[in-house]
C-alpha cells in the first residue's frame, strides 16, 4: 500500500452459501460484537445494533 510501506491488505472470498461463506460471515459477527463490548466498556454506552459501531 502507498500510505504505508510494508503493509499488506489480503482479502478472502467465498462462494455464495457455502460452506465457507457462512463461516466468513460468522467471523465477521464476532468481530462486530467485539467491537461494541469494547465500546461498551470504553464508554459504558450500550451497544447499538450489528453493524453500527
């Protein structure tokens, strides 16, 4: 990446509805929900819905 050497940016795909695709999507929703634990205990607002934070 221009911005910054060195970094890497790696994307993964995965057919419609497989098997793979459902566990992608999976990770995605821990990664959002801990984002809004994090939030939530940064700030002790609560945490708004999936996708928002």
């Amino acid at each position: 990446m221009r911005a910054e050497p060195g970094l890497t940016l790696t994307v993964h795909t995965a057919e419609p509805r497989s098997p793979s695709d459902e566990a992608l999507g999976l990770l995605g929703s821990w990664a959002a929900t801990g984002k809004a634990e994090e939030r939530v205990r940064k700030t002790g607002a609560p945490a708004g819905p999936l996708g928002t934070d």
